[in-house]
C-alpha cells in the first residue's frame, strides 16, 4: 500500500539500541538504561489519590471539553502568575493539550503549511523537526551547542549567543521568509540553556519580521547550581509574538498522564483551540481534576524532583570526568549531552551506542537519532538513581580502555 507522510521518515534509530538493550536482558544481563527519557519518579501521591476519586465519579466519565475544564486552565493561569509572575486569561490564553507532544503537532497545523518555513535548532527533540514537516512546511535548520562542544572540556561559545547569530543568518538566507522559529530551552538533547536577554533579544526579532515563536517549555522547572529557566512570556510584548507550551510530564512527573497547555498569544491560543474541537474530547477529565490539585497543591513537588535529577548529574558528570570521559554538567533538563571521547568519536554515535551496550551494559541515546547534528554525541537520560549510576560509571570505566 502506498502511505502519505510517513514515507520520508528515517529509520528511528533509538529501536535499534532499544532491540541490543532487550536482547542483552534477555540473555540474563543487566543493562542500566540511560537511553529513553521516561522519568522514573512518582507523580504526587495526591495527584493520585484525586485520580481515583475523581475516576469513581461517573459524571467524569462523559466526554471532557477540547480545550480544558475551566479549573485547569484557571490552575495553569496560577500556576504561571505565581512562578513567573506572567498573567494568563484562562479564557483566551490558555489551552489544554492532550501533552505538549501533541500541542506541538497540532500547533504547527495551524501555523505554517505548504510554502512556509520553520527555523528549527539542530540537533533537535526529533517532533521540532518534524512537526513542521508533517504540516507540509520546509525546515531550516539552525545548530546548537551544548554547554561543551569539544570532546577535552574546554569550554565553548554561550550557546545562545551562538544560536541567535545562527538565526540571523538563516533568516538572511531564507526565501521565502520563516514563518516559525522553534525554541525550546532548557534544550533537549543539547541542554544549552539560556537567560531571560536572550528571551528579549528574539522577541524584539520576531516583533520587527512578522514571526511567530514557539517555545517548548518542557523543562521549565528543571534547572540547577541557582539557574532558574526564564519562561519567554516573561518578556514585556512577548505575547504579540510568542506562544509558549508547558508539561507536567516532567515537572510534577507525571509523564504518562498526558498533561499539557498552551499558552501566550491569544490567536494563536484560540486557532489551536478550534482546531481541537473537531480533533479530541480533551484529556480524561480525571486526569485533569487530579492535575489541578498538582498544580494547586502541591506547588513544591517540582524543587524535589529537582533536586533529584542534579544529584544524580553531579555523580554522572563527576563520575564521567573522574574516568577520562570529559565534559561540562550542565545547568538544566533531565540529560547530559555528551561528546564522543576522540578515541572512540570515529565510530559515530549509533555505533559507539550499540558498543556501550554490548560491551558495557549501559544503555544510551545516539546522538544522530536528534539530527544529523547531534551525530558525534550521545545522550544519557538522568532516569537511574544515584547508586545505578555509580554502576553505570564503573562499567564505562572497565570498557572504555582507551580513556586511560
């Protein structure tokens, strides 16, 4: 059979390490998996104690509304007020998304289409790149850099100093010009985090071309060493021009729930929101009473999560560098981006991956599965606790033979 939109897809490169790290288990050994970003913490106990009342209520049973009850958007409103000091009309500002993966992907229906183009980081969360593909749009792609780009930890260019003059150069080169810029920082897989200037300098941008930015704030509550990630509404004027979507997925850990808004600009905001209604019933309603009692209740939930996943970086980034395995930690996400080490940086990064499974039990995402420039990296996702990641070190170390 013949099939549209899928037919241009890569072969998704994460399935290959996923079939190594299975086969391994299977042969009795123990992989620590380092790979998919699936948070491994608890939602709220009360989140989930909500859900089961909620869920025994056959009232929430019925069809829920597209764009969010009213509470959860009311409760996201707060929610942004009280952490970024950013006032959000629940009724025109706010939309519920069945999670930010599929805001995104609707988003970009009604933005760009056949003809227009989108700037898109590289390497990039492989839906920034192809959600303005599957609409119909060109992508250009614009690199990005972590916090380290060179493989002895010597220290590189800010990144987003780096990413804006990137930017401009794309936006020069581009006929016909972006509709679209795509943002999302703390960045995933990179970690390149950036302030509330940089924020500034792109609204001022976009203000004077006409174009819409689109922030994927995935990682707003993960930032560490004192660094708070500046929401771009926080940006006087950024509403004229910019949306913004936030998750519980990893702020509360609430990954398999679903829960996601979008936020900003009341056009964009209200077109997304029509095309919901004719698309989906919105998240299961008692999964959206359990959210707002989150959001509401348990307000310092995201400080512990944080905490959590910057223990279990400092002993990976420790650990890493202690081996012979260099690179900077970085200041935000759930992720350390990490150079292939020069002796090894030859295979590649789905080969060195596959290696590091086969040979050192230890699971991890190659970078080229984020774009062809993430090809070089690989990427370990903070999802194992601190004495697993101990292990995980220890293994490195006996298998990497060249570090040393």
């Amino acid at each position: 059979m013949e099939f549209r939109r899928i037919n241009g897809l890569p072969p998704y490169v994460f399935a290959q390490i996923d079939a190594l790290k299975l086969e391994a288990r299977r042969a009795g050994r123990d992989v620590i998996d380092l790979g998919f970003g699936n948070p491994d913490l608890p939602s709220p106990a009360l989140a989930v104690e909500k859900l089961a009342e909620a869920a025994h209520n056959p009232r929430n049973h019925r069809y829920s509304a597209s764009r969010g009850i009213p509470k959860v958007r009311q409760a996201i409103a707060s929610l942004y007020l009280r952490k970024f000091g950013v006032e959000l009309d629940p009724e025109t500002e706010v939309v519920s998304t069945i999670g930010a993966k599929e805001g995104f992907s609707h988003l970009m229906w009604v933005l760009v289409g056949p003809g227009d183009t989108a700037l898109v980081p590289s390497p990039s969360y492989p839906i920034h790149i192809w959600g303005p593909l599957f609409a119909g749009a060109d992508v250009r792609q614009v690199p990005l850099h972590g916090p380290s780009s060179s493989a002895d930890g010597t220290s590189a260019p800010d990144p987003g100093d780096d990413f804006f003059d990137g930017l401009m150069h794309a936006w020069e080169e581009s006929w016909p010009k972006p509709r679209v810029i795509v943002l999302s920082f703390p960045h995933n897989p990179t970690t390149a985090c950036v302030d509330l200037s940089f924020m500034e300098r792109l609204v001022v941008f976009a203000r004077e071309h006409d174009i819409v930015l689109v922030h994927d704030f995935a990682y707003a509550d993960l930032g560490f060493d004192g660094y708070q990630p500046p929401s771009i509404l926080q940006v006087p004027g950024a509403k004229d021009v910019a949306v913004e979507l936030y998750t519980l997925t990893k702020s509360f850990s609430m990954a398999g729930w679903r829960v996601g808004f979008l936020v900003g600009n009341p056009e964009i905001v209200q077109a997304l929101t029509k095309l919901k209604t004719y698309l989906d019933y919105g998240t299961f309603q008692p999964i959206q009473i359990a959210a707002i009692v989150a959001m509401n209740e348990a307000p310092d939930y995201p400080k512990w999560v944080n905490e959590t996943y910057q223990a279990r970086r400092d002993a990976l980034c420790e650990g890493l560098n202690r081996i012979g395995w260099h690179l900077t930690p970085p200041k935000g996400t759930m992720f350390v981006w990490a150079p292939i080490p020069e002796p090894y940086r030859e295979m590649g990064s789905l080969e060195f991956a596959s290696f590091l499974v086969s040979e050192a039990e230890v699971a991890t995402s190659p970078g080229v599965g984020f774009g062809p420039g993430g090809d070089g990296h690989v990427r370990f996702a903070l999802i194992e606790n601190e004495q697993r990641v101990g292990q995980a070190v220890r293994n490195l170390r006996r298998t990497l033979t060249k570090l040393q």
